[in-house]
C-alpha cells in the first residue's frame, strides 16, 4: 500500500482540514484509508464529521513503561538519582518518582544495584477507528495526558491503517519536526507540506522540508490563504522554484473553511466550488505517486 503523508511544521496552517478535503477527493479515484497521526491533538474524524458514538475498537494501550520502587529492597544508594537524565526522580534518603518526568528509559533499573526497580507498562493512549460515510475509515489515537511515547503509538495507528484492504493510505501528521512527524513520514511515498504565507509558517515548512529530505521523500507544497501576505507567498514560490519543488496548489483565504469546520463538515462538501480544487489536488498526487 503506497502512503502519502500531510505535514505542514506549523500549527494551524489548516492541515486537517486540507487532509480531509483531500482524503474524499482521492476516494473517488482510489480505495483510501487515512491514519490522523497527531496523536497529541487527534482531530481527523471530528473534521470528517465522526462523532465519538462511531467509534470502534477503541481501547487503552501501552507503549511505554513507568518505574515502580520497591522501597523494601532500596538500600538507599542514590544512583537512580544520579543516572536519570530526565530529572524524573526525587531522593531524599529515599527515592520517589515524578510521575509525568518519566520517560520510561529505563537507566535506573540498570544502575539498581538491590533489584529494588521494576518497569511496569502503563497505559498512555487510547486507539481505535471509525467509518466514514466517505467510504473509507479513518484510524487516530489520542494520548493521554502527560504521557510519552507518542512515536511508538503513530507507528501503531499506521499499522493498523495498513491492514485495511485499500490502496493508499492517507497520513495526516501532528505538526512540529519531532518524533511523531518523523513516525509519520517513515515509509512514506509522497509528502504534502501546507504552508501559509506567514514568517513563522514559511520557516517552520523549511524546518519540516529538512526532515522530508532527510528522508529522500518527493514533495509538494500546498500554500493555504496565499493572498493574505502575497509578498512571502512570492518568497515561498522563489524558494520552491529554487529547489525543484512544485507548488501543488495556492488556496486563497476564505471564510467557507472556518464555517465548515465549525459545521464539521469538510470544505469540499460544505461548498462545491471546492470540488474542482481538490480533485485537481488529488489527480496531482496520484500523478507523483504513480510517477516519481
Ligand atoms: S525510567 Fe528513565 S526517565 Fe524514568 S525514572 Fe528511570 S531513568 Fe528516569
Ligand atoms: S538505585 Fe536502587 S537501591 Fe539505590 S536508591 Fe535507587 S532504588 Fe534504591
């Protein structure tokens, strides 16, 4: 199954909400299941319109493990202090954990000299998928709060995506340039980056084209609300010409993706101007995917 991943470095560039159009614009020429991998801030299925009642299977899992203290066995040594580099322990003759420091690495069961350290696996998200009227599913997880290992579970929301029969898989990443970007774009065929015309949204797509090339994955860039600063938009162009990369499509500022989000409905349904948009955006990804 090839697999196309949306990124876009900056936060609310409007990244789901182009992942949504363009997931329902590709299920008209290819069998699609998406995977929302920001698991931080899962919001894919609230944007396709799925309501937490269609959710299936979705249940706790683990993906990383807590230290339990036996203080029975502890002789007091301190050296789980010294050896933690998070900072996760407390020691005042005794050692105590600070539950949301803890990066489940396991160093102080190493340096344990009593056996007084066990790893124990703690349940850090919730996972499932629902069934969108689109036909196609769409898989997420949400991580609980304060907790870590938010890689891991990305990697687990795709494997699972991947076991639906469909021919492409759709992946919408958390933004940033950390860990569960870097899951997300693992593997991956094609990347969309959505940008928008601001400083901060024209440094941050640099930051995460790094990580893409990093990868030696094709790209496009989507420049979303393009008029509302048409000098940086200019920059983003030069920029992308300069580095052979294409611009798949400039979006123009416009109120119908605040009131379809606010309806839940995604933009290419709510107004169908859109449609001839994102279906041209979707025949260029598959173009790239089929033709790299
Ligand atoms: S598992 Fe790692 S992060 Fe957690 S307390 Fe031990 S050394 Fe620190
Ligand atoms: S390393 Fe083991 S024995 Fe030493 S203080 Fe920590 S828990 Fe106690």
């Amino acid at each position: 199954m090839k697999s196309v991943t949306v990124l876009s470095g900056k936060g609310g560039v409007g990244k789901s909400s182009m992942t949504a159009s363009l997931a329902i614009a590709l299920s008209k020429y290819k069998k699609i299941v998406c995977a929302d991998c920001d698991v931080d801030a899962s919001n894919l299925a609230l944007v396709l319109g799925i309501k937490e009642r269609d959710y299936q299977d979705y249940h706790p899992i683990s993906t990383n493990q807590k230290v339990k203290f036996d203080l029975e066995k502890c002789n007091s040594c301190g050296k789980c202090f010294q050896a933690c580099y998070f900072n996760a322990i407390k020691f005042d003759g005794k050692p105590k954990l600070k539950e949301f420091s803890c990066e489940g690495c396991g160093v102080c069961e190493l340096v344990c000299p009593t056996g007084a350290i066990e790893m124990i696996d703690v349940d850090n998200a919730m996972v499932g998928y629902a069934k969108t009227k689109y036909n196609f599913d769409v898989h997420f997880a949400q991580l609980m709060a304060g907790e870590s290992g938010s890689g891991k579970i990305v990697t687990l929301v795709k494997n699972n995506a991947r076991k639906t029969e469909a021919e492409l898989l759709l992946v919408d990443s958390s933004a940033g340039v950390g860990c569960p970007v870097i899951a997300s774009l693992a593997g991956s065929n094609y990347a969309v980056l959505v940008t928008e015309p601001t400083p901060s949204g024209f440094s941050d797509m640099k930051r995460a084209l790094a990580v893409v090339n990093h990868f030696k994955i094709p790209y496009g860039i989507i420049i979303n609300k393009y008029d509302i600063n048409r000098g940086i938009t200019k920059e983003i162009s030069e920029f992308a010409e300069a580095n052979s990369s294409e611009i798949l499509a400039k979006i123009s500022y416009d109120l119908n993706f605040v009131a379809a989000l606010v309806n839940l409905t995604p933009v290419i349904e709510y107004n169908k101007k859109f449609e001839s948009i994102f279906s041209e955006l979707a025949k260029k990804v598959i173009r790239r995917l089929e033709n790299p």
